[in-house]
C-alpha cells in the first residue's frame, strides 16, 4: 500500500496485490476489506474517514514506471457487507 509521487495524484493510493514473482497463467482470488484499506491508506485526510460515498474503486495493471510489460485479466468482482 502507497501513495504515488507523481504531480496532482495526491487522491491516488495503490495496493499491490500481486507481483512477477507469482506463477503465470494461474487465476488468483483475492479478498480485500476496502473500507479498512482506505482508513489506513488515507489516514492521513481527515483521519482515514470518507467525506461521503465512495464514487469507484479501479483495478489496472501498470507496469509503465517500471519500463516493463505485464498482463493480466480480471474476472468476476463481488461486494459484499462481509
């Protein structure tokens, strides 16, 4: 989890799921509580609270700031209370 460095991302927070290290051509499934990501990721604006309802969330891959290629694909996406 971070923050990016580049001009006017100050809204932005990533959280790396995975990395090149994982096994390729493999389906993963992953689990996150968002609402816990975003008190810790943005504690620092207004003590890790929302101002009001989350507009979206994105999933992307982005490997351009480390000058090399990825790919990837993402299936189903389900939220839930828990």
């Amino acid at each position: 989890m971070g923050k990016s460095s580049k001009p006017g991302a100050d809204k932005l927070r990533y959280v790396v799921s995975r990395n090149g290290s994982d096994a390729l051509n493999t389906w993963y499934t992953e689990r996150r509580n968002i609402y816990e990501d975003y008190r810790r990721l943005f504690k620092d604006v207004s003590g890790g609270e929302p101002k009001g309802p989350t507009k979206g969330i994105a999933l992307y891959i982005d490997s351009q700031d480390t000058k090399s290629h990825a790919e990837g694909q993402i299936g189903e996406i389900y939220f839930s209370k828990r």
